[in-house]
C-alpha cells in the first residue's frame, strides 16, 4: 500500500523530512492522487453504505468508444457492460472476476525478469555514483573559481581605493568578473538542485514493473484497479481483449517487452542501459 501514498507517482520525492519537485514526468495526474489520499484518510470514518465497482471509470468501450460501467445483480454478482451511449453495442457483460483476470495480463506484459531488473538496478546505481562524483569534481572546481573572482575584485577595488588603477579600468574589469560570478553562481546552484533520488526513482519504476503483476494477482479488485490505473492512461476492452495506452514510462518498459529485448539482452549480456 505504501507505493500508492508516495508523491513520486505525482511528480514530487521526499528528502531529508522535505517535499520537493521532482525533475520526472508524474505517472498519475494530481486529482486522482488526491483522491486515492483521500480514501487512505476517510478509511476509519464511518462510510455510507453505497457499493464501490472497482473498474469503473478506467475503461471504454473498443467498438463505440464509450465509458463501461458496471451494476449489481442479486445483490451479490457484479457486471461491466458498455454505457450504450451511441445505441447497441456487440460488448458483452463481464462479471468483475473475469475482468479482472483480462486486465491483470496489461500488468503482465510489462514485466520485467529477475535478472534483468538486477542487471538494470546494478546499471542504475553505477550511474547514480558516476554522476554524483562527477557533480562533486566539478563543484569543487567552480567553488575554487568562484573564490579567485571574489579575491581578484577585492584586490582591485583595494587597489582602486589607494589610486593604483583608473576608475575606467575598475569599471571595465569589475564588469567582466561580476558577470563570471553570477555565472558561477547559476552553475551552483544548478548543481545543488539536481537530486540523487533521479536514479533512485528510476530504480523504483522498474520495481514496481517486476512486482506490480504479483501485487495485483494478490490484491481486491478495489487494489488491482489502482494498481492499473498506475500504469495506464488508457483502456479498451472489446468481447476478447483489452487494448492498453501505458502512461510514461511503463508504455517503453512494454515496447521493450514486446520486442523480446529481454531475451536480446540475456544473450548478448551487453552493460544495460538506463
């Protein structure tokens, strides 16, 4: 349950105790992040008694592209069928227990093997160190720039001040070295702000690819439905398949997945790419 209350789906990452903006793309738009929050917080209120279809909403229709929408019989059964918008349609009802089991091939499809996650999480975190000493080298070097600057337009005002240089030569010096130091301060800054978590991140997508399938099987449909709504910005369903629209990046994990690159990268054991 933690992965669906973690603001990294939203585009935001927790550091140190703080929120912070987060340089990836959001995999869920905020009002449904909102709403699942919601859920978390309303959990021990008293709820009314008003039954909750798991599905609805996620899907439409292939054949009239309409929403699908579901109802109770008996009391007992649940059933998803087409809207019926745009009139008759050739989409059949479904009982939730059989759409659900349709649906969690979409989590499937997307998984990715044991050894390629470690490979990939081992690439990953190489990367992360690399960078991060690369980030250190050079803040040292723009710290120690940025100090001889300041030292060279202390030296000259002195020098200014004592009668040792022209107003006109301050003038056009102290421009040019308070221009390289605003510079060297942007270039600060902007290493300050880039964040560790950027590899971290990407880290955790391709966990929750390898065990989102396993999650979902174990899961209410209530659960599988969030799960799904992680990974999708879309779904079509007609009387045999679903057609999914993965949201980023899960819908490159699939392209991947379905070219057999896995398998390319078994074989050949190349260094894998982030």
């Amino acid at each position: 349950m933690r992965i669906l209350k973690n603001p990294f789906y939203i585009g935001e990452f927790y550091w140190e105790g703080k929120l912070y903006p987060g340089a990836h793309t959001p995999l869920i738009n905020r009002d449904l992040f909102d709403q699942v929050q919601a859920v978390f917080q309303g959990h021990n209120r008293p709820k009314q008694r008003k039954h909750r279809f798991a599905f609805a909403g996620l899907l439409r229709c292939a054949y009239d592209d309409c929403m699908v929408t579901a109802e109770m019989k008996k009391n007992r059964y649940t059933y998803y069928r087409c809207t019926g918008y745009r009139g008759k349609c050739e989409l059949p009802y479904f009982r939730e227990e059989d759409l659900g089991d349709r649906l969690g091939g979409i989590l499937k499809n997307i998984q990715i093997p044991d050894d390629i996650l470690a490979s990939l999480r081992s690439s990953l975190l190489y990367d992360k160190d690399r960078s991060e000493a690369q980030a250190k080298t050079e803040y040292d070097r723009l710290s120690q720039r940025l100090a001889q600057v300041r030292g060279r337009l202390e030296r000259a005002y002195m020098d200014k001040l004592d009668g040792k240089i022209s107003e006109e030569f301050w003038e056009s010096r102290s421009s040019v070295w308070n221009e390289e130091r605003q510079q060297i301060l942007l270039a600060l800054q902007g290493l300050e702000q880039q964040s560790p978590e950027r590899m971290l991140d990407g880290i955790r997508i391709l966990e929750l690819a390898n065990k989102a399938y396993f999650l979902y099987v174990k899961q209410p449909p209530i659960e599988q439905a969030k799960l799904l709504r992680i990974a999708l910005s879309n779904c079509k369903v007609d009387a045999t398949s679903t057609y999914p629209t993965y949201r980023k990046p899960f819908d490159l994990i699939f392209e991947r997945a379905k070219n057999e690159e896995w398998r390319a990268r078994r074989d050949s054991n190349p260094r894998p790419s982030a």
